[in-house]
C-alpha cells in the first residue's frame, strides 16, 4: 500500500510501498522509524480523508541522524524519520495513504542533518 516516507538522513520526502498485512506492515514502519512506532499525529489532505503520521516512540532518547517539524502538527520537532499511512475507520486497519506527496513535502522542515 502507498506510504509516505519522511527520511532524516537523505532529507527527502518520498512516496514507498508499504506490505500488507500486520506483522509485515508493522515491522516495515518500524524499520522506518527506527523503533517502536507511536502516533504523532493526523494529516489532513486537500482531498479530504485524514491519514496518520507515525514516529519512533522513543526517539528523543536515541540519537539520531536528524529531525523534522510538520506544518500543522505544532507540539514538537520529530527525532529521526517518520512514515505516514492511511486509516481504516471501520476496521483500523492501515490503508494507502490519501495526502499528495506535495502537500507532505510543503509540510515537512528538515531541522538539522
């Protein structure tokens, strides 16, 4: 399913596969991030549908190769990457995620390499 990949060591936004299934989805977000992952926030897209950006829950414990702000989710700045993923409301279940890729990419400050 599409995901959106916010990468802190390349510095880029770009949009990647994610595999269905739990297990296989869970591990490739906590590949991601870099650890167990937690709710950072919801993404609300201008075609409606609201999508869901994850982190690593312990991120700033560890050290990490940077960070990143999100226009719109304004309590923190984000240690290491983060992975965005739709939402399922009947099931919650992860789905494809809906934002455009350009929109994350506005969104997204790269804080420090």
């Amino acid at each position: 399913m599409r995901c959106i990949v916010i990468d802190v060591e390349a510095q880029e936004v770009k949009e990647a596969e994610a595999p269905d299934g739990l297990d296989a989805g869970l591990k490739f977000m906590q590949g991601v991030v870099g650890g167990f992952i937690e709710i950072a926030g919801h993404v609300q897209g201008t075609k409606g549908g609201v999508d869901t950006l994850y982190v690593d829950e312990e991120g700033l414990l560890k050290e990490k190769a940077g960070a990143f702000a999100f226009k719109g989710i304004d309590h923190q700045v984000f240690e290491g990457s983060g992975v965005i993923l739709g939402l399922d409301d009947d099931s919650g279940d992860s789905v494809a995620a809906q934002v455009s890729l350009d929109e994350v990419r506005k969104r997204v400050r790269f804080v420090r390499p």
